[in-house]
C-alpha cells in the first residue's frame, strides 16, 4: 500500500462519524470523495495515464532483445553430412547433431519526424483531461448529495407538520364521535371526518417513504452497505438564509467559466487536438533509424570445442536506416484530415459544454428567485390559513360550522404548509448550487 493509499483509507475513516452518529453534509462529501466509485475509477484513469507517459518517454529509448535457438537433428539414413556455417562447410557422419545459435540485436530511432517527442507532449496534456476529470466526477457527486441532503431535510419536516395535521384531523374526528353521539353530527359526516384523519395518516407515511427512499439514494452515493444505520443531522435554515441575496447570473457564469473543471477539460481538447494535427503532418517526414547486431554460434560437428568455435563464429554488424515516405496509399493525408476534423469537433463541444452551463446557472438562478418570491407568499399564506383553520376547529367542536368548510380549511393549511416547505427549501437549495458554480463550497 502506497502512502496515497494509506492516507485516502486513514481519510475515509475518519469521514465516518461514530455508531449511532448523524451524518452532516460535510462528512457526506467529505467520503463520497475518498469512496464513490465512479471518482475512484476516474483516479484509476490517471494512473493509467501516467503509465502511457512512460511508455511514451521509453520510446526515446533505443531498445535492446537477446534471442537464442537450441537445435538437434537426427539422419538415421545419411553417412556423411556437409554443414555450411559462418562461410564454413563442416563434414561429419554423426546422425544425431545440435546447434546453437545466439543473437543479440539493438535499435534506435534517432529521428522520427519529431512524432516520438510529440507523443509525449500529447499525453502530458491527456494525464490532464483526465485530472480535470477526476475533478469534474466529485463535482458531479457533490452536487448530487446536497440535492438529495436537502430533499431529506424538505421530507423530515413535511413529515413533522403532516404529523401534526393528523393529531387535529383525529382530535375532530373524536369530538365528531362526541358530537354524533349527543345527536348534533350525522354518521356520515363522522364518516368524512375519519376519511380526513386517515388521509392525513397516509401523508405521514407517503412523506416517511419519500425519507428513506432519498436516504438510500444518498447512501448509493457514499457506497455504504445495507447493514450501515444512515440519517443526517442538517437542522431546518432560518428565514434569513432562505431571504439571503442571490448573486446575478452573469457573475456566477463568468466565475464559472473561470474554474469548472468540465471548460478547462474542453479548453485542453483542443490544443490536444492542435498536437495531433501536427503529429498526423509529421508522417510525411522521413524516419532515421540506428541498428547494431552480435551474432555467435556452435555446431556439435565441428572438430573444434564451442569456446573456440563461440570466439570464430563472432559476428558484429551495424547499420543506418533511411525511410522516406513516398506514396502511402493516403495514409498521412487522411490522418491529416481526421484530425482536423476532430479539432472542429472539440471546438464544438466547447461551445456545448459553455452553453450548458449557461443554461445550468440561468435555471438555478430563476428558481433562486421564483422561490424567494413564493416563500414570502407562502409564509404569508400559512399564517393566514393557520388562524382562520384554528377558528374553524374552535366554531366546529361548538358546532357552528359544519364539516365541508372544516375540511376546505384544513386542505387549504396543507396546501399554503407545503407551498412554504417546498418554497423555502428549493430557495436554500438553488442559491448555494449558485454559490457552488461560482467555486465555493457547499455548505448548508
């Protein structure tokens, strides 16, 4: 285990907050950046790379092999053999005769057109789209985790107010009971009282589900098992957050162009491709090429021992190497041509990657401001519906209002109570996806 290693697994460790502990957002990113999946492929990705650098700094290199070959021959039916070997003609009537043959051969291209050093440039600039990538991955996953961390904070306190409505639908439905009872309620009206409880009873539970179906999409996120006893510990934001200013678009989109890492990556496409259409051009030039070779053998033939055949049989050779391209069935010219037109290609998707993160920030910046603006209706709203339901209850259980305008009560209180939890967490939510796109920090 490498010291990377051993510090990202000490890391991750430390992420965990303790049995029985909630998760804040932070720790939550915090460990999906040491154990999501998908980052950790992205960081195998750039270990990959930089075994392609090497590979292409070796090939500056000049290269080196041994080769060897061990024979036996066998002639049941010939008395005498003649055996021509390094310029030598050897003669025995030996049946069975073994040779062994040595080969040690170097070569070294000196000059290639250049495409040997520009390969490694190449690279280089690959090992950093794949880094921009890496970057772009826990971006990606971070942004995930505060959606889900606020719909889990959204759903919790639905709950908790849906758990509310359904303790005064059953106090009606009770004194419903009392009333039918005294003879001032028919059954069926009690009847429809019950239905208000049960439905309510039913938000309650719709609400948990939604809970813990969020819960596990995050913790696919954090790659946590089904053994792992998952909640978080975010708290409900102040008015004053939800009310904070929202910074304008166009700065948050300049700032954005300035450090995403999904631009810089699109930026690096295309001077990568710049590199190749010169290293497609460079085919054209001629390639130089150095060779040397040591040969050696010995024969079981011979009358002479095999150090004394291994020192005549000696042979060392070298050579230069010139090739020029001349007519290569279009090769170059086509290569050419496609790099080319993959340059077009990644200027292309600059401009897409620019345009959807315009499209990105606009939306959340006009839903930043829509729930603002609904929140402050909602809040509103809710107080209102909350005094008038409050006086409904009391002329009800006095039995001055009868159950369809207790019941439009109550649906208009649920209404405004989730327009206003909806409002102010979507608010709180677009406004830091805001401040995220513009480099800082999730934090809620």
């Amino acid at each position: 285990m490498n010291k990377r290693t051993a510090w990202l697994t000490i890391l991750s460790f430390l992420c965990i907050p303790a049995l029985g502990q909630k998760w804040t957002l932070r720790q939550c990113l915090d460990y999906a950046r040491e154990n999501n999946i998908q980052i950790r492929k992205s960081r195998v990705s750039e270990e990959q790379g930089k075994v392609a650098l090497w590979q292409d700094k070796g090939a500056l290199l000049p290269s080196l092999s041994f080769a060897t070959n061990q024979s036996v021959g066998y002639r049941p039916f010939e008395e005498s053999t003649a055996i021509v070997q390094n310029g030598q003609v050897t003669q025995t009537s030996n049946k069975v005769t073994y040779q062994g043959n040595y080969g040690l051969s170097a070569n070294w291209t000196v000059w290639n057109g250049g495409i040997n050093y520009k390969n490694i440039q190449a690279q280089q600039l690959q090992n950093q789209i794949t880094e921009l990538s890496t970057q772009q991955s826990e971006l990606s996953i971070q942004e995930q985790i505060a959606q889900l961390y606020v719909q889990i904070l959204y759903t919790t306190e639905a709950k908790k107010v849906n758990e509310q409505l359904a303790e005064t639908a059953k106090s009606q439905w009770e004194r419903g009971q009392e009333m039918m009872r005294q003879g001032q309620m028919s059954k069926a009206d009690v009847a429809q009282l019950e239905a208000q409880w049960k439905s309510a009873q039913y938000d309650v539970v719709s609400t948990e589900t939604q809970t813990l179906n969020y819960k596990r999409q995050l913790k696919a996120l954090l790659e946590l098992g089904l053994d792992t006893d998952f909640d978080i510990s975010g708290t409900a934001p102040s008015d004053e957050q939800v009310l904070s200013p929202i910074p304008p678009a166009k700065s948050v989109y300049e700032q954005a162009l300035a450090s995403r890492p999904e631009i810089k990556s699109a930026e690096l496409t295309i001077e990568a491709a710049d590199m190749n259409i010169d290293i497609a051009r460079r085919g054209y030039y001629p390639t130089i090429g150095l060779s040397a070779t040591a040969g050696d053998s010995h024969y079981s033939a011979s009358q002479d021992g095999v150090g004394k055949q291994m020192k005549k049989n000696l042979n060392l050779s070298g050579g230069v190497n010139v090739s020029v391209p001349i007519f290569d069935n279009r090769r170059n010219k086509s290569a050419v041509e496609r790099a080319k037109w993959e340059k077009l290609n990644s200027e292309l998707d600059l401009q897409d990657r620019k345009n959807a993160l315009q499209s990105t920030i606009e939306n959340y910046w006009l839903n930043a401001q829509s729930y603002q603006q609904r929140f402050l209706s909602a809040r509103s709203k809710v107080e209102s519906a909350e005094t008038s339901y409050e006086l409904l209850d009391a002329q009800f259980k006095n039995g001055l209002k009868n159950i369809v305008e207790l019941r439009q009560g109550h649906d208009n209180l649920v209404s405004a109570k989730q327009d206003e939890l909806q409002s102010k967490y979507m608010a709180l939510l677009n406004m830091q996806m805001l401040k995220f796109y513009s480099g800082e920090e999730i934090n809620m």
